[in-house]
C-alpha cells in the first residue's frame, strides 16, 4: 500500500522541514517550468532540461532585465528630426523655390508701341535690371545694411537682437513703429508671402528665410533683394529706381542718392521724392546718420552729404489708357509669353490716322450723344479706334464691348445672300406694303414706288423691299452670309432680321464691311503687328474664302449707289466710295459703315442708356463723322459742289444791239444744302460752311436730310 502524500510521518522525514514543505517547493517549481516552456515555445526556443532530482525541467535563474539606455530616446527623436526635416525641405521646394526670388514681385510692365514704334501705352510696373551687390560702389550697399539690417553678414536670416529691439521700442511707444526683420526675411516676404502682419505669415517668413540662408550666399541675397525691393512711382528695383529719380545708373549714385533710395524702403509710397521731396530729404537724413554710426561712414564724411535733388519733373509718362490699349492688351500679353523684363509688343495703330479721328469726333457737334469709330485695313488690322467722346470719364469701349442693333447696314447679308442665289442689282422687287406673319414692315417715309430693283431699294433703304427679299431667300440664306462674313453674335431665325434687329458689336459690323473691300472672307480684326501662325488643323478650318467676282462686283454697285444717290449722299467723296447708313427704332442708333481705297471705316452714334435721339439717323452725323475722316485720313478734297444753274439763253431771240458778243457778267452768293457758294467776277469758285453752321454749329438734330431717310418702326436707313 502506497503512502498517502500527505502522511505527517513520510513529510517530515528528511530533515527538520515543516508539514508540506516539499509539496509546495515542488507544486512552485511545476508552475515556474510551465510558464518557462511556455515561453520558450513562444519565442522558438528549445525547452529547458529536466531537474535530475526533482525529475522536472530544471529551472536557470533568471537574469534582470536591463534598463533601456537614454541614448536611445535621443536616437530615435533625432531620426523624427531629420523625418521632419525632409518633410520641411521638401515643402520649401514646392512652395518657396529659390528661382522664384529672382522674379520681380509684380509683373513687369508691357509697352504697347503703333505701327511705327512710337509708344501709345504702358501697363504693369516698371522693372530693373538684376544688379550684383558686390559690383556696386560700398556705400551705396552700405546705406541699405545701415539703416535695414546692420548685422547681415552675422545673423542667419533672423536677427535675434534686431527684433527684442524692435519689441522694446514698440511697447515704449505704444504701438508697432519699427520691425526686426531682416533684409533676407524682407526678401522671402516680397518674394514668396503677402503682405498680412499673422503670426503663421511670420513663422513662414523666419523658416523661408532660413532657407534662403541654408542655400544662398549673402551676395546673393542681398542682390536679390536690391533687384526686387519697391521704390515708389510703381518702380521695382535699384536699376529702375536710380534711373528714374536720378537718370542714372545704380554704379553711378551718389552717397546722398544711395542713402535717399534707401530710405524710400520704409514707406515708399509716401516718401516718393517725386511727389514728397521734402519727406525724402528727411528720411534721408536719417539714413546718413545712420551710416555713420554704423561706421560706415566718419562724422565728417555725413555732414558732407546734401540734400539731393531728384529730376526736375517725372519722365514723360505715357497714357495708362485708351481705347485701342485695353481692347489689345490681353492679346499682347498672350503674344510676350511670361515676361520677366520689360516688354514692348508693336500693335497697328496708326498715330495720324488716331489723331485724325480723335479730332473729327471732337468737332462732330455730338452734345450728350455718345460715339464709336473704327477704322481698319481691308485685312483686318485697325489703325485708328475711339470707343467714347471722352477715356477719363468713361472707359467703356463702345467700339467692342457694346452690343447695339445695327439698322439698315445689316441689309448688307440680305442683298449678299440674293447675289449668291442669282441675283444681280437689275433683279427688281416689289416696294409695296407687306405683311409677313403677325408683321407688317413700313417704310420710314411712308412712300412707296411700286417695282424698283434692287440697286434703288438698297439706295433707298427700302425695308420693305428688305423684308420681301429676306422671305424670298430665305431667313436661313441671310444667317449664313451674316455668318460667313463673320458675324458671331446671336441672330435669331425670324424674317425681322433684315431691318438689323439683332445685335452686333461696331468692330465685328466693320469687319464684314472690309470682307467686301477685300474680296474675301472673313476678315479677323487685329491689333498686333506681329502674326502668329496658325496650325494646321486652323488653316484647314479657318482660312480665308475667295469672293466670286461677280458677287463681289455686285455688292459694290449696291453699295456704291447708297452713297451716290441714296441715304448716304452726305459721306460722298471725291474718289470712289461704297458704304450703308443704318438707324434703330426710335433713332436709338445711327450708324454708317463704309470704304474707300485701303481704309475700311465703321462709326456709331447715340446714347449709353438706349435712350431715344431724336431726328438723328445713319445719314446725318454718323455719315458727317466718316466723311469728315475719310477726307483727313486719305488726303482727298472735299467734294466741288454743283455749279449755280445757268439759264440757256437763245442768241436769235436777243435784240440786235444787244449781240455784241459781251460777257455775261459773273459773281454772286448760294447758300443752302449745308454749304455756301461763292462765285467771283473772274470765274472762281469758293465753297464753305453756311452761316448757320458757322455760327451755331452742327446740331445734333439733322433736319436737312431727305424725307426717305426718316426713320420707321425698326430702322430709318
């Protein structure tokens, strides 16, 4: 019989253990070679070997485990350094590259020259060329460090003292009156930030200029910052500033001219000498001070240095607007690409003929009735374009910005689209009242000649005769020649086209006109000299289309009679001329549009708010106005006025004594038709303006034209 375990007597027999010692060594054992294999088959290892007396796995004392050193903790927060390093690097590259720090801070400007060099307008800031710090005189560099950032060459980009100075001196004044930053913190914010005083711009300003700092020498930085810093009078640059204050190079300055220029870095705007001389002179002054009690300069040396004078009055300053500039300007811009230095793109315009049509709208009697010219080769490129009686009161381009019906001048596609289907001038229609639909058209006189053809409808502006010719065509014929000679606004699909009900820009109507003159279209309207070509895939889809002769001949004869014996006789010249009057409902819009030559011309006439003008009509003043430039701009004569009637006299019903063969006597005086006629003893002809018009001059009103030139319910002419 086996002894129970736990016999008192079997317990205590070796030596003096107390009851149940051994049992519970033992149990204490099992449970430590338990947990050990456990591990060990955890971790992979082999089990422990067995205990020989005990008959267990033996059990090794444990060692104590080491207490992870610090330098470790350091390793590891020094690697998230560097992570966040990179991670730092790497967003300074994509948001603050250095490249950018060799751009100016606003875009340079851009010099619009006509067609023969002569400047017309300048857009954007005038920028100077890159200067190199260690190439200019030391105290023209030495005056920006003395009164900007006199520890430069020591700090890192930030200067600690420089800005507990700033600090004390602000919270002494009660309020932010000097900076502490330096010229590389001035660089990084003009280069890269905004203007904004947050405390996230500044953190980004002191880490951008760290890395200017890291990757640039301090040459190079303070280049830079010469290069780009403001000036005043929207001047970038100690090049473009020394220049315009001082008509000099930045080499060339004086101490007085270095310490002024650098004063203007604190308020430039205000302290512009050219507008603030005496607050120049000032900051002046103190910029000298300055330099010398940086050492810059000896306590002799600053006494030395006077007030400086700047040029006696500002560079003659192109305008900053016209007309012409702003409808060009964004293709010009397109055209110089980025521009990183002052650019000069050469456009059309022709000086004299803008001239020439500035002067004949200033005298063209127009009261508060605004007015549109555009003048343009039979190419497209426009040489002269007024968009308004007056720029500095309204630079609304009324030339290419507004959108006004264009009257009778769109009959120009009605008889374009009835040449292309067969028929010629010849071809008759009736001029008789019509209904069409809900619509009935009226002439503006309210006569009606029964059959014409169509060379006296169009010189007559028959809208009826109009009316019956778009629903003879078709009003989708009339869409396509408007559209073929590059009408691109919204035509809509009614017979009311004909009398000009939509709307069309004055440019855009010029255009098609010079299609005509030029026997191909479309014609594009352009502003720059300088063409780029198209690609393929546009010369294969938009290029130019040859008018038939015959068509082409046609639209002259129609266009040609207007002016000779119809609505246009008061834009007749003296050489060869084609054109269209046109007048809205209501006398809203008066419009002439015609060529002669080389010169296409366009000009409107009425008001912004598309208010009525009454008695006013494409065949008075807008005819008057294109007459008057036409004879300017080509050099012609005005047209010799017809001679006075002369009686025919029989001889055989003359008395005898009275056939002595004598002269008829001469001399005398006409007036009317807008004109006053002389004729001396000797036989000369002198022609002038009436009485009337030199006295009072043109009214706005024309009460001179012919009763068919009145205006009906769409258009007058």
């Amino acid at each position: 019989m086996r002894p129970d375990p736990f016999d008192p007597d079997r317990s205590s027999s070796r030596g003096d253990r107390e009851p149940y010692a051994y049992e519970r060594e033992r149990l204490i054992t099992e449970r430590e070679r338990l947990r050990q294999k456990y591990e060990a088959e955890r971790d992979g290892e082999d089990p422990e070997p067995y205990d020989r007396d005990f008959g267990a796995p033996y059990v090794a004392p444990r060692a104590p485990r080491p207490r992870r050193p610090i330098g470790r903790w350091i390793l590891r927060g020094f690697g998230i350094g560097i992570v966040l390093l990179v991670i730092a690097i790497i967003w300074l590259a994509i948001t603050a590259p250095l490249s950018k720090s060799l751009q100016p801070p606003t875009p340079p400007s851009i010099t619009l020259t006509a067609d023969d060099g002569t400047p017309i307008a300048r857009r954007g800031a005038i920028i100077g060329k890159s200067v190199d710090a260690s190439k200019l005189p030391p105290h023209v560099t030495q005056a920006f460090l003395a009164i900007e950032d006199r520890r430069f060459y020591s700090h890192w980009g930030v200067d600690p003292r420089g800005i507990a100075r700033a600090a004390w001196a602000n919270l002494g004044s009660g309020g932010v009156r000097q900076g502490g930053s330096t010229i590389t913190q001035q660089l990084a914010k003009n280069a890269f930030l905004d203007s904004d005083r947050t405390a996230t711009r500044k953190i980004r300003e002191a880490m951008i200029a760290f890395w200017l700092e890291a990757w640039l020498s301090k040459n190079e930085i303070l280049s830079r910052y010469l290069s780009n810093v403001y000036f005043g009078d929207n001047t970038y640059g100690i090049s473009a500033a020394a220049k315009h204050y001082f008509g000099r190079t930045p080499d060339k300055l004086n101490v007085g001219q270095a310490a002024m220029l650098a004063g203007l870095v604190k308020a430039p705007s205000r302290l512009a000498p050219t507008s603030n001389l005496e607050g120049a002179r000032k900051r002046e002054a103190v910029v000298v001070g300055a330099m010398v009690d940086a050492g810059f300069l000896t306590k002799a040396e600053g006494a030395a240095v006077r007030p400086q004078r700047v040029l006696g009055s500002r560079p003659s300053q192109l305008p900053n607007g016209t007309y012409f500039a702003d409808w060009i300007l964004p293709e010009a811009r397109d055209q110089a690409g980025e521009i990183k230095t002052e650019a000069t793109v050469q456009t059309t315009l022709d000086p004299r003929l803008q001239r020439a049509a500035e002067r004949t709208v200033s005298r063209a009697g127009l009261r508060q009735a605004q007015v549109a010219l555009v003048a343009m080769r039979p190419d497209g490129r426009v040489v002269a374009m007024v968009g308004g009686k007056d720029y500095r009161k309204s630079p609304f381009n009324r030339a290419t910005q507004a959108r006004r019906q264009p009257g009778s001048t769109f009959k120009l596609f009605v008889y374009l689209a009835a040449m292309r289907q067969g028929m010629t001038p010849d071809s008759t229609i009736e001029d008789s009242p019509v209904t069409i639909g809900d619509w009935s058209p009226k002439n503006s006189d309210g006569r009606y000649q029964g059959t014409i053809t169509l060379r006296q409808a169009f010189a007559r502006s028959s809208n009826v005769a109009a009316a019956r010719l778009t629903q003879q065509v078709g009003v989708k014929a009339v869409i396509k020649a408007a559209r073929d000679l590059g009408i691109s606004t919204p035509i809509p699909n009614e017979a009311t086209i004909g009398l000009g009900t939509s709307t069309v820009s004055l440019l855009e109507l010029t255009a098609a006109y010079a299609a005509i003159a030029r026997e191909q279209y479309p014609v594009q309207p352009r502003g720059l000299a300088d063409v780029r070509e198209k690609g393929w895939y546009q010369s294969l889809t938009g290029g130019a289309t040859e008018m038939p002769s015959k068509i082409h001949d046609e639209m002259l004869d129609l266009l040609a009679a207007s002016i000779r014996n119809g609505t246009g006789r008061q834009a007749n010249l003296s050489v060869d001329a084609f054109g269209k009057t046109g007048t809205t409902s209501d006398n809203k819009d008066a419009l002439f549009v015609g060529f002669a030559r080389d010169l296409v011309v366009g000009v409107w006439v009425g008001n912004d708010d598309n208010s009525s003008n009454p008695g006013l009509s494409g065949g008075g003043i807008p005819a008057r106005i294109w007459r008057d430039f036409m004879q300017s701009a080509l050099g012609i004569a005005p047209v010799a006025a017809p001679p006075p009637p002369v009686e025919e006299i029989d001889p055989d019903a003359l008395p005898a004594d009275d056939q002595d063969n004598s002269v008829l006597p001469l001399g005398g005086e006409i007036e009317g038709m807008g004109f006053n006629l002389k004729m001396g003893e000797d036989g000369t002809i002198s022609v002038g303006p009436s009485r009337r018009d030199r006295e009072e001059g043109p009214p706005l009103r024309d009460d001179r034209r012919p009763p068919e030139e009145e205006p009906g319910p769409y258009e007058g002419q």
